[in-house]
C-alpha cells in the first residue's frame, strides 16, 4: 500500500516532488510523466465515485482495493494525478504519512490556469490530443474532465472561475489539515530542501541539490 501520500495540487512542484521521492528511494508515480501509460479509465472511475455529480449513473465509492489498482500495489507515493483523491487515500491508507505541499493562492492560480485549465478545454488542444486519444481509446480527456468538474464542484469549464478556485484550494488544505494528526503530516514548503522532508520521513540526507524541475 501507499507509504507516503502526497498532498499537492497540480502546477506545486510536483515534479520536483517526483523526484525527490525517487531520490530517497519510493516507487513514485508522477502522472505527467507519461501520459499515455495512466490508467485512465480506473482513473475516470474513481473521479465518479468521488463525485457523483460527474455522473448519471451511479459508482459505488471506491474501496482500498479500488485504489490498489490504480497505485497502491506497484507504488509507493503518487503525486499529481492522485492529489484531488488525497481525502479518499487518507482513509484509504491509514498508516502513510502526509506530505502537504502549497504554494500561496496568488502565485499558484496564474500557473494553474495557463498550464493546466486553459490547456484541458482548449479547443486547439481538443485537435491535437483528443482525436489521438480517442483513436488510441485513451481516455485522458475525459478523466481529466470529470476529475476538475468534480474537485472544483462545476458543470463546465467557466465555472471554474479564480473566486471558485480560491474557495476550493483552500478548502482542499483545510480538510486535510484536519483529517491527519500534526505527528502524521508534514506542512512543505519548496526551499526547504531535504533535511525537514528526510526527517519526517525516516531517511538520510542525500548529497545532492534538493531537485527544481519545471521552474
């Protein structure tokens, strides 16, 4: 099962979280990496069973077993792709520790907007990676749809506008706050480097640059 559950939106260093998990020797599964190996339809699955409003029909909550399949039996930390089902993986995974990593609202929703919203509902975007994935039967898009309408509670892509955001994202650490005791999460912030993120987590200190990818 998960060991370590990464608390972490999109566009907060996810990547270089990635990397310094893998550094400190966790089976980490960064979804960026590689698109087209995800599994996206047990990933559009658990979106349904998460919120119910991006379905008509009805899925049943997802069990640890659920989650199993997508990451708790080949990895030990997963990061962006799971960070909107942190609060089910918490209950999911009662012994991993939490790694809260935010940045301040203001610089987060610029980069969030430009790299993630505007990209996912772009109709340019709708031509060059929907067409593909459909003919490849990946289901990205449409996971990737239900996932944000349903973390950010909308119908379409408008609503999610930067009050809505605002309100969400701050929410999203709140709950999570208070789900985990003090002793069981960590509150990161990038800068830090390795030694508060080593000692919660039981390791040593690697001799290397804490990692910076995508800055």
């Amino acid at each position: 099962g998960l060991r370590v559950i990464h608390a972490g939106l999109f566009r907060t260093a996810t990547a270089s979280m990635a990397v310094a998990y893998r550094t400190l020797g966790y089976r980490t599964h960064h979804g960026l990496d590689d698109v087209f190996t995800n599994p996206w339809p047990l990933i559009e699955r658990a979106a349904e069973a998460t919120w119910p409003s991006v379905n008509s029909s009805r899925t049943p909550p997802f069990t640890k077993a659920d989650w199993d399949q997508i990451w708790g039996t080949e990895y030990d930390v997963c990061t962006d792709l799971a960070s909107p089902f942190v609060e089910q993986l918490i209950k999911s995974y009662p012994d991993a520790k939490v790694v809260i990593v935010k940045r301040d609202f203001e610089k987060w929703w610029p980069s969030f907007k430009s790299q993630v919203l505007d990209t996912l509902f772009d109709r340019n975007w709708f031509f060059t990676f929907w067409i593909p994935a459909n003919i490849l039967r990946i289901r990205a898009p449409q996971a990737m749809e239900k996932v944000h309408y349903g973390f950010f509670s909308v119908q379409q892509p408008e609503d999610i506008t930067e009050e809505v955001a605002h309100q969400t994202y701050e929410a999203y650490y709140e709950r999570i706050r208070n789900m985990v005791p003090a002793e069981k999460r960590l509150e990161y912030t990038m800068g830090d480097g390795w030694e508060p993120l080593c000692e919660f987590l039981g390791k040593h200190v690697p001799d290397l640059p804490f990692p910076r990818i995508n800055e």
